[in-house]
C-alpha cells in the first residue's frame, strides 16, 4: 500500500518532483565540485612539500629569523674582498673571481645538538639534520688600475696622469668594468641518512646520490634541471664556497610537477666547514612511529626544544604561496560559503514545495484520517514522498557532480606554488656587508623553492558520500516538516474547509 500510494503520488506530481530534484541537484553537484577541487589542492600543496622535505617526514623543527635591531643591517652575503695579487692579469685587464657560502636568506642556525635532543622524543622513527645555504659568485673583469689623483710620495703636486680618476665602477661596464654576481642553493646533508628529509622526494636521473662513505668529501648531487641550465654534468666539478666539487649524480623529484628542494646537495660536514657555521643546521626533519603519534611528538619536540619551532606537514601547507595559495584561500571561503548557500537554499525550495503539497492534499490527509491512518502513517508517507524525491536529485547530482570534477580535470589547470626562507619584516635584502639594498636584494627570491603543479581534482569515496548523503538529508528534513504540518491536521476541519 505504501508503495503504491508513493508511485500514484509521485506521478501525479512531476512538477514538484522536477523542481526539487533540480535544486537539490545543482546544490549536490556544486558541494562535490567544491570539495573535489579542495582535495585537488591539498594534494598540490603536499607535492610541493614534499619536493622540500621529503617524502614522509611528517615535522620540521627549524627557528624563526630574528629581525635586526634598530640600525642594525640585514643579513646579506657579506663583503667580497679582494687582495692586490688576487685575480688574473691578461694584456690590459685583471679578471677577479670569488665565491662565499653563507646561510640562507631569512634562515636562522642553531646547534646541531638538537638532533640528539629529537631522537630521543619518544616517537620519533627517525630524524636528520640539513643546513640550508646560498652560493654567490662574485666574478668580473677590471680595466687598469688608474692611479687616483692627490700628492705624489714626495709631496710635489701630481702630474697630469696622476690626476686621472679611478673608475668609480658599476656592475655592467662603467669606467671598463664588468661584474656579474651568480648564485645557487645548496643543501647540507647528512649522506647515511637520506631516508627522512629533502632526499627521500628524489629519483636519481644520472650517477649516483649521496652515500654514507662521502663524509668529508668534496662531491655534489645537483638537480638535474639546474645541471641542465647550468650545462653540467655528472664527471664535471661545481665551484663550491671556492671549493671544486665533483659532481657524482642528478636527481628529479618524484613528483612530476614539483622541482627538488635544492640546486647543489652536498654533505653537511662539508657545508658547515666551508660556510663558517659549524656545529651548525638550519632544519631538522623528523619522520613520526605512526601518523596518530605525529601531534604528540610534536609537543613533546616543543616541550624539549621551546625556542625552536616544530611544524607539520599541515602548518606548512600555510607557507605555501603563489596562486597555489590564491587557489587555496578561495576555495576555503567563497567556495564553502557559496556551497553552503546554494543547498541551504535547495533545502528551503525542497521544504516549500513540501509544504505547498500537502496544503493542496487537504482534503486528502483529512479523508485518510477519518477511515483510520495514524499521524505517524501520514507523516512517514509524506517523508517517502520527499526522500524519493532527493535520492532522484542526489542521483542526478551525482552525475552533474562527476561532469563537473571530469571537466576540471580535463581543463588540468595549472597553479603555481613556491616555499621556502624568506626575509622576515624589518630584515633588508643585503647588499655588500649586509647593507640594505644593493644589487643583491633580489636573489633573496632564489632561496625559495618553486614549483607548477597541474591541478587534478580527485573522486573519493568521501565525495560520493556527501552526495548522497545531502540527498537523504534533504529528503528527510523536507518530508519531516512536511509531515509534521500534515499531521496537524484534524480530520472534521480538514474535510470542512474544502466543503
């Protein structure tokens, strides 16, 4: 009998049926959009994380940049100083030549003795430590050196040639001069543990990677697209902090669309000797026992190490920027709201058209009353109505959900997403010495990590879920207001106000 009234119902409804099943339609097809394309740019942001510290390590621990004080200089590359033998004289120039390894822009050392406070934190699987720096190579050539003008060794007044001026100089020919300032990111790592951290998101494209027997030695792994652009290859040597590395391998990341951590890894020893930092790192990556545990561990790494800072692979999802982020931030506010209020609005049509029916099936509900149906009959029969009426809505969602997430996917849209040190508010992109400005504020850029990731928008189980599982809720939340109204209804008045 249920069955049977719900199909004549139904039928002789379509209107109605149409109308909900529409709304609740669009409403279900845009939440699976919404929420498709979420998980689409959380997996993004992983790739991008994962080219930076490894596949697995699921905390770092590293220290915020300490901003100078007042009238203090940023940090910068420090001074490139020359001595009068130095360089090579050819005819009537002079070429100089020199390179320096410092930290990171915007990185902050700290003693590598926090790798033994991490390993001991119950917890922790494994842990390595790496120290982040920035190769500059200051190289140029010098036109003869002019004798600047003032009183000869005998103190009689100069000659005419002796008043000739010095090139004041520039970095692109003046007075005959030519510099050119070069740089790269190098990587110190330790080479016997490559299972946790930056090397753990890598494949080998040529050679070998770094072995436990390297300690000490002048060898490098470089990424392979910077070995490319750079027109070096395994078997060549790398200029190093003025130290000639051979270069034993390449390697890409394991993610297609995001790039390695680092231009130039070498072994930590190495990189901390040639920098001046010794005993010293920037970051330390620490892989958890089990992905329950990750919180805890990270309280416990606070607790041991409080002037440290102790992030997830969730905290820096945040660090994250570029149109990654845009993408991001836009989804997690104007896609959620917008989301909420189109199936707010496909419940509220569900529930008028609800209601407007059974209004007009007065006379109906009161003749059903008087030979005998319950309230609880007339109330489940009405919420039947409904919840057949959002599973064919939350059906055909479903499918304009999935059109939808295939469109997008097809589309494969590109986003780009970079992470890394970058210079902390009061800190000045150094010059020379470490003085604000100068013509090597903008490398500050190259210490980050870039990336462009194409955009794929996955379905999930937990997709399909919320279909239909906003079908039924509509459904029933109508059928249940509607049922409540109808069974409100006294036979006698009901018959009486369509007499």
């Amino acid at each position: 009998m249920f069955f049977t009234y719900l199909r004549r119902e139904l039928a002789g409804r379509r209107r109605q049926t149409a109308i909900i099943a529409i709304g609740m339609a669009l409403a279900i097809a845009l939440v699976m959009i919404v929420n498709a394309v979420s998980t689409g740019v959380k997996d993004a942001q992983a790739a991008v994380l994962e080219s930076v510290y490894g596949v697995g390590t699921d905390l770092t621990v590293s220290q915020e940049p300490t901003p100078p004080a007042e009238g203090e200089a940023g940090q910068g590359p420090g001074r490139f100083e020359f001595g009068a033998d130095d360089g090579t004289t050819e005819g009537d120039s002079t070429e100089l030549s020199q390179s320096r390894l410092t930290a990171g822009f915007g990185s902050t050392t700290f003693d590598a003795s926090a790798l033994d406070t991490v390993t001991d934190v119950d917890g922790v699987a494994a842990a390595s430590a790496a120290l982040s720096l920035t190769n500059m190579t200051f190289s140029g050539e010098l036109p003869p050196r002019m004798q600047a003008s003032g009183p000869s060794t005998d103190g009689s007044a100069p000659t005419e040639d002796q008043t000739q001026q010095a090139p004041t100089g520039g970095f692109d020919g003046a007075g005959g001069s030519a510099f050119d300032v070069d740089s790269f990111t190098v990587l110190g790592l330790d080479p016997s543990a490559a299972a946790v951290g930056p090397l753990s998101a890598v494949e080998l494209a040529d050679g070998r990677g770094l072995e436990a027997s390297d300690s000490g030695q002048a060898v490098a792994v470089l990424d392979a697209n910077y070995a490319t652009s750079a027109e070096l290859a395994v078997g060549d040597t790398i200029d190093v902090g003025g130290t000639a590395f051979e270069i034993v391998g390449t390697v890409t990341s394991t993610s297609a669309d995001a790039a390695t951590a680092s231009n130039v890894y070498i072994p930590l020893d190495l990189a901390q000797e040639l920098s001046g930092l010794a005993d010293q790192v920037s970051d330390i990556y620490v892989q958890a026992e089990s992905a329950d545990r990750i919180a805890a561990v990270q309280a416990d790494l606070e607790e041991a190490l409080p002037d440290a800072t102790v992030s997830t692979q969730s905290d820096l999802a945040a660090s994250v920027s570029g149109s990654l982020s845009t993408a991001s931030s836009l989804i997690a506010n104007l896609g959620l709201w917008l989301s909420i209020a189109v199936l707010a609005a496909a419940f509220l049509i569900a529930i008028l058209f609800t209601i407007q029916g059974v209004t007009r099936r007065t006379r109906e509900f009161g003749t059903l009353k008087a030979i005998g149906w319950s309230n609880r009959r007339i109330t489940g029969q009405v919420a039947g109505e409904s919840l057949v009426q959002g599973l064919i809505g939350g059906a055909a969602g479903l499918a304009l959900g999935l059109v939808g997430i295939w469109i997008v996917n097809l589309v494969s849209p590109t986003l780009a997403g970079s992470t890394g040190s970058t210079l902390p508010d009061g800190v000045a992109a150094g010059g020379p010495g470490g003085a604000g400005g100068g013509p090597f504020g903008a490398i500050a850029q190259e210490a980050s990590s870039s990336a462009e990731v194409v955009l794929n928008a996955p379905v999930t189980v937990s997709v399909i879920a919320i279909a239909i599982g906003l079908a039924v809720l509509g459904g029933l939340l109508a059928g249940a207001i509607g049922g409540w109204r109808a069974a409100r209804l006294r036979p006698a008045e009901a018959l009486r106000s369509v007499a």
